[in-house]
C-alpha cells in the first residue's frame, strides 16, 4: 500500500469505528507495514476508505516519529520532554496552522521539522537557554518580538504567554504595587494556569482511559466473536468427515522427539480416515487428472518442531472455492483430508547453514474452510478446543 502525499487531508472523525482502528493498528507487531495497517483496519472497524488510509498514514508517522525520538535521545543523552517529543510538536504545529496558536516551539536539542510549516515564518534563537530553538509563527507575530520574549531576563514563559494573550485578544493580568502581594499576585496566573493544565491533563488522561478501554472491549468482544465462529467452523468439519484431530499429539507432547522419522508421520497421519488440520494456502496447480488441482498447504498446527506441508488433490468446487476468496493471502483453512502417502524432502542448508528439510503428505483434499485471519492470535490452542468443543 502506497500513500499519496499529494491527497488532500482528511478529518479523521473521533468515533468508536475509528478507536477501534487504531487500537488494532497500535497493537501490530514493530515491523508492521502500511499494508498490513490497511488489512487490519479493514477487518476490524468500518470506516470510509479516506479515513482508513488516513490512519493508515497516521500510524506510519507516530512510528516514524517514535524512532526518531529514540534515536535523538540516544545522540543527546536524555528524553525529550513530553512537549518536545514530535507527535506532541506536530499536533502543536497543526494547532499554530489551523489559527489556534500564534506559535510553536522546537528545542535547540531536537533536528524535527514539523510538516506543513510552509506557510509559517521560521525564526531561530540562540543565547535563551531552554527557550532556543526554532519557532513557527504566524505572520501576525514578528520574529523580534519572538526573540525579545525568549531572551526575556526575568521570566521568558510569561513573555511567550504575554504574545499568546495578545494574539488572542486576550488581558494579561495588572501586577499589584505593594510587594507582599505582588509576589502573590503575580504567581497567581500562574498557579491558576498550572491548575488548569493539571486538571485538563487529568481530564484527558481519564478520557483516553475510557476511549481505550471501550475500544479495547470492543475489540475482545469482535474477538470472541470471530473465535466463536472459527470454533464452529472448525467443529463442523470433523464431524462432517469424522476427521481425527487427535494425530498431532504425539508430536506435541513434551516428550515428543524434536525430529520426528517420516514412519512415525506416516503412523500418525495414514488411517483409513480423514485428519483435520489447519494451516495456509501456498500455491494452486493443475494436477495429471482433468478438472481436479494440486493444493500445497503448510500446516500451522501444534507440531512446532515438524516442518509439515500437505500436497492435496482437490475437485473442481473446492479449488474455485480457494480462488474466490478475497481474503486468502491473510486466511488460515481448516482442512480434513485423506492421507495417502508422507516423503520427506530434502533442500539445501540457507546461508546460515540452517536446516530447511520438510515433510510432505500426499493425499487428497475433502474440505477447506477459511477460519480467520493471520493478524489475530495463533490457533494452535484455538484448535483444540474447537474441535473437542464438537464432541460435547
């Protein structure tokens, strides 16, 4: 998936769709793509495609600037603040080009340039201690009077507020004359200030609780929701071919040898009866028999230590099936099948000298079901009960 830099913005609404979205998206793993951002946003919220690719280019970002973080903090020997860190700038940036600030603030110690700045004046400043670095300004404030409230000897916050209150329209509060009060007073602001910002970051953060904790509970209950079918699913398809689940076993148990022999495969899998397993679609062929195919299927069950793959002739149904699934490049199948013969195939050593040997069992395929998607939580536990959860 490629995102267009040149697509106008989308306002992405503040809905539960949209909760839901990025909580799933947060959760993909560090090396998530923006592909992958795309399949789980669609198959975990509705949201108009805008918006989704949207999120999609706004997860990309906050990575993007989470490593930037880290990576600036390992070169300057200390964390950003929590307002200098660039998710934080760049919704600071947003909020001077969208009217609702006059200015914005980039320590010396950071090299982040926020986008969409073109339209800003830029002014830097030296020599101000915490307060040097590059400001973004609309025009309607001068880069002197920038500078003079940084550099300010007595208190370079309150000036910077002072050009904040003045932008606004805003009264900055008189300072009273008789200095037991004075000091008073002119804390007072900001105390009341520091109280506000206090009481607004408490709001917020039992607002960001609620919002990820209904997204959260929305998305375990999807979860639920979609395991409940895969269950059923998965239940259906034994008993409908009294298919044995109980082959991997062997292999699964503690004591089970880490490389099993291909006569103890053939011992587990060649019954007389259908095996039900469950694993990916690699690859659809043509077979020697008119009208039937090849299916290659890598068996992702719970014999962890047996490179397992399954060569299957499939009837005419069950391969258009295959082919006219939308979703197949992300799908797990629960598969019963009829084993005939198990060979072991032999590959060279990768360039790590690792061994890349697999078993392969022939035989031909009765069914296959799509039971869910690779981006939500193995089955091997899944399984087990979904199948024994049929016998009940």
């Amino acid at each position: 998936m490629s995102i267009d830099e040149n697509a106008p913005a989308v306002q992405i609404p503040n809905c539960l769709q949209v909760q839901r979205a990025r909580t799933a998206i947060q959760g993909a793993p560090p090396d998530a793509t923006a592909d992958h951002f795309d399949q789980i946003i669609r198959k975990t919220a509705m949201v108009t495609t805008p918006v989704r690719k949207a999120l999609v280019e706004e997860e990309v970002n906050r990575r993007a600037n989470l490593q930037e973080d880290r990576a600036e903090t390992v070169m300057n020997g200390q964390p950003a603040a929590w307002d200098q860190t660039r998710t934080v700038l760049q919704a600071w940036a947003d909020g001077v080009k969208d009217g609702e600030q006059p200015f914005m603030h980039v320590s010396q110690m950071w090299s982040f340039v926020p986008a969409g700045v073109e339209g800003l004046t830029r002014t830097s400043v030296k020599g101000a201690g915490a307060f040097s670095g590059t400001y973004y300004h609309v025009p309607g404030v001068s880069a002197a009077d920038i500078r003079k409230a940084a550099r300010d000897k007595k208190n370079p916050q309150r000036a910077l507020d002072a050009i904040v209150a003045n932008w606004k329209g805003e009264e900055m509060p008189v300072e009273l004359a008789p200095h037991s009060r004075s000091i008073l007073r002119q804390r007072a602001p900001q105390l009341v200030t520091v109280l506000v910002i206090v009481a607004g970051i408490a709001a917020w953060f039992y607002h960001s609780h609620e919002i990820d904790r209904r997204a959260s509970e929305a998305t375990e209950a999807e979860a639920a929701a979609r395991e409940s079918q895969a269950n059923s699913i998965a239940a259906r398809v034994k008993n409908s071919w009294n298919a044995d689940d109980t082959w991997e076993d062997t292999f699964s148990s503690k004591g089970a040898a880490y490389t099993p022999y291909t006569i103890e495969l053939e011992n587990a899998l060649i019954k007389g009866r259908p095996i039900l397993a469950f694993g990916s679609v690699d690859d659809v062929r043509k077979s020697e028999q008119q009208d039937n195919s090849i299916v290659l299927i890598e068996d992702f069950g719970r014999t962890a230590g047996v490179d397992l793959r399954f060569s299957l002739l499939s009837a005419p149904a069950i391969t258009k099936a295959i082919l006219n699934d939308q979703d197949r490049a992300v799908q797990y199948v629960v598969i019963a099948a009829t084993i005939t013969s198990v060979e072991k195939v032999s590959m060279p050593p990768d360039k790590s000298d690792h061994d890349r040997d697999y078993f392969l069992a022939h035989g031909i395929l009765n069914e296959a079901q799509p039971i869910g998607l690779l981006d939500m939580r193995p089955f091997k536990d899944l399984l087990s009960r979904a199948v024994r959860s049929g016998d009940e």
